[in-house]
C-alpha cells in the first residue's frame, strides 16, 4: 500500500504524520505545485490532500483509490469523475470546532477590550508619567447584554452561541441555507442581523447562496461601533466593498479567511487605511495544535476504515 500526502505542509511539522506509516510505505511532499500532481500520485494508492487539486487530469491512469481530504471542504477534488472511476473520497469533519471558537473570542476580545492599545501606552513608559492610577482614554466595553448575530447555524455556529450565552450575550441567527429551523435561538432575516447585532460573526459554506452575501448595501447596514468577523469561507463577503466601507464607518472587522489565499498583493483589505479596524490572520482558526492533531487521527481512522 503506497500512501501519498501532496501537502505536509499545511499540517504543521509540530505534529506527526508517523501513524500512516502502518498502513504501508508513506511518500510526503512539503507541497505539490499545478504540474507536479500528476506524476506523484500516479503509482499511489492513497493519497492525501489538503488544498491540492485532485481532477480527471491528475487521476487519469494512475492506481488511485482513496483520496484523503485533510479538511471539511472537498471543494479540491472532481467529485464527478472520482465517482465514474469509484474512488472513494473521505473527508474530516468536527474537528476544529473549539479552535475557531477561540480565535473568534480572541477577535472579539482584540476590539471590545483594546488591549493593543494599553499595552502601548505601558510599554511606552507613559504609565509613570501619570497623575492618576488610571488611564482610559480609550473606552472599552463589556459583552454582557450585547446582540451577538451568527450568519450559518452549523456546528461550529452553534457551539459560538452557547459561549456567547455563557457571556450574557443574546444570540439571533440568520440562516444562510433557509432550511435550520434552530428553536433555541431567534432566526431572523439578514437585514434585522446586520442592522442590531453588536457582533456579527459568520460560519456559513461558500456557495451560489452566500457568495458575496455581503456586498456594499449589505455592509452599510451594519451599525456604528458593530463588530463583524469571518472565520467562515472568503468571498462570502466582498472584498473591494469591506474596504471601502472600513474607510467610511466606523466598524471593526475580524477576517481569517480571504477570497484568493495566500492573499494577493493586490487585495484591496491591504490598502485599508484605518487599519485599527481591520485584523486579519492566516487562515489559523482550524489550526490549534489540538485540533490538528484529531484531524491526522480521523484521517487515520478513515484509511482504516476504508481497508476493512
């Protein structure tokens, strides 16, 4: 059994992939470029991705059985022809549930709290120069009895709900598909969510439903002071617009995912110039060390499961 894994570097080399080993022999590319997929996987019988693409050009004539998506989304691979060729695809859910709930509260917390700025205004010795034991120039608020507004009530949707509730937080959603029928929480349309939430947070797919759900009118509606955050799909909100309004209102965005990623020089969100409004990380919500750590583990489970 020859096992493959086009891109060990997206895993992290923090943790280890040596549980494949006892599956059979284990080749591992750092990561695989457009024109190198083809040669590498064509003597495989399992491989692994992660945002490789795997298609009809790539699979043609090789001994491929089993492709392994090392994430949720299977977005990668040619659904349609690995199904005319019977090769199974697995991929791995529930994983990384926790670990974007955290780096949502740490987006919350960087803009509700500002801490950024105090610890300024310590590191740069204006402490000691004070002539009161305080300073709160910069004025910060507490969640208690804010409006949180969660666009895509899934899993990782619902566990952000529970923790906001744990916050005095009052929790609405809308629903991205129209199908969640949540009791738990008020549903409402997108236009009351965008208009009273105090944070606004998505976890919805990317599809034709929630491409470019928020465009320029959308992002106007959002009020004075709000928090949004996406640590969802990029292209759910549009890009060139979210700048632009960033420059205009004063709202405050949290974004860990981007349209083109790695993301392009050419982004508008670079050339945002109240940058205190804008914080943006590298695609690491799902990427706790915990969290990827269970993925290698359900991969694990779902080679094992395939060869029974």
């Amino acid at each position: 059994m020859k096992i493959v894994i086009l891109d060990r570097k997206t895993l992290g080399y923090d943790v280890s992939v040596d549980i494949f080993s006892k599956f059979g022999e284990v080749i591992s590319y750092d990561t695989t470029k457009v024109n190198e997929t083809k040669d590498r996987i064509k003597n495989a019988d399992i491989i692994l991705t992660n945002k490789v693409y795997v298609g009809k050009d790539e699979l043609e004539n090789s001994s491929v059985k089993l492709i392994c998506v090392t994430a949720t989304g299977m977005n990668n691979v040619d659904l349609e022809y690995t199904k005319e060729k019977n090769i199974e695809i697995k991929n791995v859910a529930g994983y990384s549930t926790s670990s974007v709930i955290q780096l949502a509260f740490s987006m919350i917390f960087y803009f509700v709290q500002k801490l950024t700025y105090y610890k300024k205004y310590v590191d740069e010795q204006n402490w000691q120069k004070s002539d009161t034991f305080t300073h709160i120039d910069v004025p910060f608020f507490e969640l208690d009895n804010k409006r949180v507004g969660i666009i895509g009530l899934g899993e990782i949707g619902r566990d952000l709900a529970k923790k906001a509730k744990a916050f005095n937080c009052e929790v609405v959603y809308y629903s991205t598909s129209g199908q969640n029928t949540n009791s738990e929480y008020k549903s409402v349309t997108l236009e009351e969510l965008l208009k009273t939430s105090d944070i606004i947070s998505i976890h919805a797919p990317l599809n034709e439903k929630t491409k470019d759900l928020l465009g320029y009118k959308e992002l106007n509606l959002i009020k004075e002071g709000a928090i949004l955050l996406n640590l969802g799909r990029g292209g759910i909100i549009n890009e060139a617009d979210l700048a632009k309004i960033l420059d205009e209102k004063d709202i405050f965005c949290g974004l860990d995912v981007v349209s083109k990623e790695p993301i392009e020089e050419t982004n508008p969100l670079l050339k945002v110039v109240n940058k205190q409004r804008l914080l943006m990380t590298p695609h690491i919500a799902w990427a706790s060390v915990e969290a990827r750590k269970r993925l290698i583990e359900k991969v694990a489970k779902n080679i094992e499961d395939f060869l029974k």
